[in-house]
C-alpha cells in the first residue's frame, strides 16, 4: 500500500475519505479498460456543456439588447404610448400569479391526495384520470387560449376579463400539480404511514401531519414550475384576458401581463427595444420568484428536519 505525499504514512483504509477518493491515474484506467464509458462520458459532458451554453447564451442575448434600453419612464404608474410602461403589466402578473395559484395548488394537491391514499390501487378511474392529466399536460396553450375564448368570452359574455384568463392558466397547470404532488407523495416511505397508523392515527392526520409534510419539497417544485408558466404565458392570454396595457379596476375587466405587453410590444414593429427592455424585467422577476420559492422550501425543509 502506498503512502501519503502530505504525511508519509500509511492511510487507514477504513475512514470514508480514503474509501470514496479516486484519483485521475484511476479513473484513466478505468476509462482504459471500457473505452464505451469514455466516449459516453464524453457525450454526456457535451451535452450537458450545449445545454448551459444554450441558457447562457439566451440571457447574454437579452440582457445586452434590453439593459441598454432601460429607462425610467417605462417604470412609471400608468401607461401612455409615449412612454410605454411596463409598471401596470407587471403589477397584472403579479395579480394573476398569485389568485390562479390559491385556486389551481389547492384543487391539485387534494386531487393528488385522493389518486395516492384514498383511491384503491389499480382502479380503473385512477388510470383514467392519470391518462387524462398526462394528456392535458402536453396541449399546448394556445388551445387554452382558444377554449377560454370560445367558453368565456362567447358563450358566457365576458368579453375579454382577467378573471378567464386567471380560470384559463388554472386549468393549464393543474395537470401539472397533480402530476408533481402525486410522485412526491408516493415518493414518501410507507413506513411514514405505518408508523402513523400503529401510534393510533387516523387517515386524516396520518396524511396531513405526517405524509404532506414530508413531501413538501417535491411539491414545491411543481408549484415553482407551475409559476414559471404561468409568468411566461402570453398564446393563452391574448384570446382571454386581452391587451390592455393599464392596471384594472378588477377582475372583470381586460388586463395584459408581462409576456403579453412584450409582444404587443415586438408585434407593432415600433417598440422592440423596449421589448427588450421588457424581457431583461422578466427574466429578473423569473429569477426572483425561483429564489423566493427556493428560499421557503429550505426553510421548511429546516423546521421540519
């Protein structure tokens, strides 16, 4: 056995360091021996390399065509065509963010709740309405666009209302929720369960003090993928909630997000430096909704550990 250069004695075998330490000299004689794994090492690290290049290049693009064209007239309260402020659509976003998440986490996470510890494994309506939310997951949102539309504001009258377009992204998302909430509660030991259960607990407590706590995380993470789309929606909400550039009295009346002002924006063919700008403020309102959802999941990570 061969000794350390720092201190020139033996290392114990046994402690985790030495166990779990592997050297360049050794992984290129691995790679020697199966020269399959080199090549898919390779492959794999390349692709990985394109994927983040892709990102960084996206943000670079936007960041050096729209932070020049920064100016403080589009961060005024109300807008005008003169100084095309995105205050009032960012102000929507926000609006409809947030109603569309206290309507569509609760619905999924109950709806995940019955697939995973009330319905009986194997039942056929459990694989229907599995079959069925794995199916909405993949329209795509211009033909949410077009149902709000018909629905809404056709047949119902509203005309163009935030509130359709807040019921249209609800439904978009909630095959996602379900989907997201349902692997993170089975992903949760049955000894939780059984555990729960030998201490008296009945079904009620068992899930909603000891199973949902525990998946907690795994939730989370659906209700931040969730809000990525429903921050960068725009095909759903031009045909629902319209393009009016101006905060609304409420939720009956016509309001544009961010998505959609930028491109109202880029379409008019006037204005695409500020939709530039517009996407520079998306992006970092992206970034700050991730980081805020980041945060509070470690922290309840923390009280519950």
């Amino acid at each position: 056995m061969e000794k350390t250069a720092e201190t020139g004695k033996i290392p114990d075998v046994h402690t985790e360091e030495y166990i779990n330490k592997v050297t360049l000299r050794d992984k290129l004689r691995q790679y020697k021996k199966r020269p399959k794994s080199l090549v898919m090492m390779i492959l794999v690290m390349l692709s990985a390399a394109f994927a983040v290049g892709i990102l960084l290049f996206l943000v670079a693009y936007i960041l050096v065509n729209g932070v020049p064209h920064l100016t403080a007239e589009q961060f005024e309260w109300k807008y005008t065509p003169e100084n095309q402020s995105m205050t009032p659509a960012l102000i929507n976003t926000l609006t409809m963010t947030v109603i569309t998440l206290l309507i569509a986490v609760p619905v999924g996470i109950f709806a995940a709740v019955y697939l995973v510890e009330y319905a009986k494994r194997g039942n056929k309506l459990v694989k229907i309405i599995r079959v069925t939310t794995e199916t909405l997951s993949g329209i795509p949102s211009i033909v949410y666009g077009l149902f709000g539309f018909l629905l809404f504001n056709m047949q119902l009258g509203w005309q163009y209302a935030m509130f359709g377009g807040i019921i249209t992204l609800a439904v978009m998302i909630l095959p996602l929720i379900i989907r997201t909430t349902e692997e993170a509660l089975l992903a949760v030991p049955d000894s939780y369960r059984e555990g729960s259960f030998g201490l008296g607990a009945g079904k009620m407590r068992t899930v909603f003090r000891i199973i949902l706590p525990a998946a907690i995380p795994g939730i989370m993470s659906g209700v931040i993928l969730a809000i990525g789309r429903i921050v960068g929606e725009s095909a759903a909400l031009i045909y629902t909630s319209g393009t009016f550039r101006s905060t609304p009295s409420g939720l009956w009346d016509s309001a544009a997000t961010l998505t959609v002002h930028m491109y109202v924006q880029s379409n008019e063919g006037l204005h695409v430096e500020q939709a530039f700008a517009s996407g520079v403020v998306l992006l970092a309102l992206t970034f700050l909704i991730n980081l805020a959802s980041d945060l509070i999941e470690r922290r309840i990570a923390k009280k519950k550990g």
